[in-house]
C-alpha cells in the first residue's frame, strides 16, 4: 500500500488550474455490450465450480483476455466503485526487479496517457473522489489492485473516469523523469514503514517461508533496487506484466450494469499486450531442511528480539498451495476446517481463563500468497517461562487430534455459525459496493468463486448430518499435518531463547490435554446471572466532531452516538476497554 499521495498533493499545488482540468469527454451512445456472459454460458469466475452463481454480478471475458465483473448496487447511493486487478506483485518481480511492481503503482498515478503531470489527485478529486494514504491503490505479493469509489457519479463523471484508468494502466509514461521524481518518495515509504513492528513482520516472514519467495519478496523493494532502477526496465515489467489477460476490472455501484460493462469494452476492448507475456513465476513450496524428520518435521525457527513488544510465540504447520476446484464438495470441507478451528479457539480460551500459562491462543488456517497452505498458532506467553506456554498450547492441541470432540462442542460452534451466515443474508441489502467488489478482487486473487450469502447458508444448513465427531475430527489431524513446522518466537528480553531451544520445544514429545474440554452441558440466558439495574446518565452532549453525540454514565463508561444513513438498515457497535500498551 502506498502514502505518496501526500507527496503528490503538494506537487498539485503548484500546477495552474487550467492544467489540472481535463477534456471532458463527450457523451457516446455505446454499443451494447459483447462480452457478457450470459443464458447458459459459464461465467469465467465459475468455470470447474458447481457452486450457483450469485444472480447479482454479471461476468464478462473480453476477446483479449480481459475479465470483468459488473453489478448494481445502492450502499451509498449515487456511488460507484472501481477495482482494476492485475496479476503483478512482488512475487512476479525477478531479483533485480524488487520494488517495481509498487513503484509502478505510484506512477501510473504520475503521468499517463490522458493526465499530465501531478494532474491524477486533483482531476480524481474534482470527480469526487477522496485520496488519501492506503486509499487508492495496493500492491500485495500477488496483485495490484486500483481502487476509486466515486461518490455522487453522473453518466460524464463516470465515462470520464474510465477514459482516465484506461490510460493509466494500458500507457503510463514511464521515463525517467517521472521515475526520478517517484523513487524518492517510495523510499520515504519504506523509512515511514520501520519499526519494532515492521521488523517483526519481516523477520517472521524470513523464517515461516524460507526458501520460497516470499521470503523476501516484500512488495517495498530494497533501496539498491529502486535506486538502480531505470525506465526502461520498469517499461519491460510494466509490458510484461500489465496485459489485458492478467487483468480484471470489477465495477458495483448505483447504475445500470450494462453500462459498465459497455464502458470496460469500450476503453479497455482494444488493449493489445505490448510484446511477449510470460508465465506466472513458481513461487516455491515450503519443504523441510535436508536432514528433517517426522511426519511434520521441525524445520527453520526463530528468535526476534523487540524491548519495545510483548512476547508473542507463532508456529506453523506448512502445506504446499495448490489451485482447487472450488465446488460444493470443497467448501464443505472449508466449513468442517472452520467448525475444527472454532473448537480448538474455545478449548484454548477455556485453558486460559482456568489458569494457563499465556494470555491468549488461537489456531487458524490460511491459504498465504498462493504460496502455502498453512494452519497458524499463536499465543502470548504470560511469563518469560514461554516454554510452559508452549506445551500447554501444544497439549490442547494434541488432545484435538487424539479423540473427537463432543457433538455438544460441536453443536456449540455450530449455533454461532448459523447466525452469523444468516445475519449475512439480511444484511446483503445494505452491503456496501465497495466491499462486494473487494470481494470479487479477493476471490480472484485466491482462484476461487464468490457465492450469495443465500448459497453460503444453504450449504452450510444442508450439510448438517456431515457435522460429526469423526469427521470434525479428519479434518482436525488434516490441520496439524503438513511438509514442515516452523516457529518464531518474539521477546523484549536478550538470551531468553535461540534458534535450537524453540526448535527443541516445539519437537518434544508432548501429553494430550483433555482438561479443556467444555462440559456438555446446555445452558440458556436464564442460567445468567441477571445483569442488574440500569446505569445513570450523568452527561450528554455534543462531541464537536461529525454530529456525535457522547453520552456519559456514573460508573466512567463513555458511549458516542452517531447517526448515519451510509448503509440504510445496519447499526453497528464496537466496545473498546482497557489501557492498551499504556495500561
């Protein structure tokens, strides 16, 4: 993600006005489009898939390979939002490229085809659009994705705002120049971003996938790479990589769908790649260590030493990622995962709270950067003795993957999920556009299919006689099996721990931990306690900030009241407590 915004807001104050307002486009009577994807055609997202389609998007694959998605939705209303992935991160950089695929987000904000110099801020803005640092634009180990939400947009605002991302992407001007007036400002990012917690990221980072890209392969690039870097060799990436076949264009907002999709083929139909393409690089497996043993052998360990940071201990179980078929038959899997995980996450908590040794624990699955499929442990150790943490982590663990759970633990989760996937039902109406097409973006990335939150549900309900102790319990040994173990483990003391004692803990044998096990007992509200009388007032007033009201009680609770009709029908309500570091 990128904060050079900042910088180009300063550049745009010294560009005349005349210079900053672009040729307005003239209004065109559009064909219809030609690249939908429709009657008994298989949208491009759901090829392979037997998931149903969600009968709100409609998909579209241009003849030279450029895919899109388009819908229509209200959340706000009279705002449209654009999302342009294309298939360049990091991990697509060559060596000597480090940093060009995020230095390249930062000028085609620069100059391109229809914006002139430091002209993109104040023309995006005078369109309604807000820019800000994380705003606009992002660039992953995987994509880049360029994001415009344009409040308030007209059939000309919207026209215009194609015009302009088609000439960003297809035909930025890459000289050195602008690649002279950029690079700066990309290494202040990289000077912004450091710090204990950036030092962690990374060092973590190293060790969970060593071996593979992302090892190294941050998204900022080194400063010998960007300092070294020329124009025409970020033009070579640029033609490389930004093809109409590695790219997507999704579209939600408070128009006629058939309007975006006219005006993607209309700018984007007759974009030619420049030159030869090249195949997606491999990004590498996560193996063991010559030498490694065990079914899921130990493999590279780490110690990160933070004064400033609370001591954290993370230990993956690493699997090589593979592209599935996203079918029904897979996402019950998926849900059997989840409904694993959610058991072992209460058992932890549980262990916690009757006295163990760290503060907090969670267990989670996530498929990182189409480079592993990886469960993740996590937790805090309460003192120095992280050891101790570590086994009592490891025997509710290993209890897991020893005996089925309880269809009472089982049922438990279960009951949580239900609501949350109906809530999801309910609130589809008032999804905002951003979001959904944000989801799009994120399915894409991860080669896989999006499904109506209706389809979620249906899955999930139909699937109920699947939800048993021995199948919960497959699918808990599938999450602690894998190629290799990692772990780092992070301290604010010197000499706590190395390398061969976290990797030492981690590889002893450890006894099953069944004293986590929830009781299998139902218990309703009116088992609770009663939560007593109502609390007093003691003060209401204006906050000064947005129309927020904050109302103050007698025991010190503070609330802030705010109403907003952003997403018609949606309250939502966040509690915050404690002191944080400061505490």
């Amino acid at each position: 993600m990128t904060v050079f915004f900042r910088a180009l807001r300063h550049l745009a104050c010294l560009v005349p006005l005349a210079l900053v307002t672009p040729v307005a486009v003239a209004q065109e009577n559009l064909p219809p489009p030609r690249a939908l994807q429709t009657g008994s055609e298989t949208p491009w997202i759901y090829e392979g898939s037997d998931v149903p389609r969600d009968p709100e998007w409609l998909f579209g694959e241009m003849d030279n390979g450029l895919r899109y998605a388009v819908r229509r939705n209200g959340v706000p209303p009279g705002q449209v939002s654009i999302r342009i992935r294309v298939d360049a991160g990091s991990l697509h950089e060559e060596e000597s490229e480090r940093g060009y695929a995020h230095l390249l987000e930062h000028l085609l904000f620069r100059e391109s085809k229809y914006l002139g110099p430091a002209m993109a801020i104040p023309t995006w803005q005078r369109l309604g659009a807000t820019f800000g640092s994380d705003t606009n634009a992002e660039t992953s180990p995987t994509h880049t994705v360029y994001k415009l939400d344009l409040p308030g947009a007209t059939p000309g605002s919207l026209a215009e705002s194609f015009r302009l991302l088609s000439g960003m992407v297809r035909e930025p001007v890459l000289n050195e120049a602008n690649l002279a007036a950029e690079v700066p400002i990309v290494l202040a990012e990289m000077r912004e971003r450091g710090g204990a917690a950036q030092r962690v990221a990374e060092g973590s980072r190293e060790v969970l996938f060593a071996g593979q890209r992302l090892a190294n392969r941050l998204p900022i690039g080194t400063e010998a790479t960007l300092t070294g870097a020329s124009a025409d060799a970020v033009a070579a990436f640029h033609a490389r990589w930004y093809r109409p076949e590695n790219t997507v264009i999704v579209v939600a907002g408070d128009f006629d769908p058939q309007q975006f999709a006219a005006l993607i083929e209309r700018w984007f139909g007759d974009w030619k790649g420049k030159g030869k393409g090249a195949p997606a690089p491999d990004f590498g497996d996560p193996v063991p260590p010559p030498g490694a043993t065990g079914a899921t052998p130990v493999g590279e360990t780490g110690v990160l030493v933070e004064p400033d940071l609370p001591r954290t201990y993370s230990y993956a179980i690493l699997r090589p990622w593979r592209q599935v078929q996203d079918t029904i038959v897979y996402n019950e899997g998926l849900l059997l995962d989840a409904v694993a995980q959610a058991v072992i996450n209460r058992r932890l908590e549980s262990r916690a709270r009757a006295g163990g040794s760290y503060l907090y624990a969670q267990v989670a699955q996530e498929d990182v950067s189409r480079s592993a499929d990886a469960t993740f442990v996590s937790f805090a150790p309460l003192t120095a003795d992280w050891q101790a943490a570590l086994a009592d982590v490891r025997g509710v663990i290993a209890d897991a993957t020893a005996a089925p759970p309880t269809q009472e633990e089982i049922d438990r989760e279960l009951a949580e999920f239900d609501v949350a996937f109906a809530s999801s039902v309910e609130q589809r109406a008032v999804m905002a556009g951003g979001k959904l097409a944000d989801d799009i973006v994120n399915a894409v990335d991860i080669r896989e299919t999006v499904a109506a939150p209706e389809t979620v549900l249906t899955v999930f309900r139909g699937m109920r006689a699947k939800y048993t102790p021995e199948n919960v319990l497959k699918h808990t040994r599938q999450l602690f099996s894998g190629s290799v173990m990692r772990a780092v483990y992070v301290t604010p003391s010197i000499g706590e721990a190395d390398r061969d004692s976290v990797r030492a803990a981690l590889a002893a044998p450890v006894a099953a931990d069944a004293s986590a096990r929830l009781a299998a007992q139902t218990i309703s509200f009116a088992d609770l306690p009663p939560v007593g009388e109502p609390g007093t007032i003691t003060g209401i007033g204006p906050l000064g900030v947005l129309g927020i009201e904050q109302v103050e009680f007698g025991n010190g609770v503070k609330a802030m009241l705010w109403a907003n009709d952003a997403e018609p029908g949606r309250v939502a309500v966040r509690v915050r407590f404690g002191a944080g570091y400061r505490g």
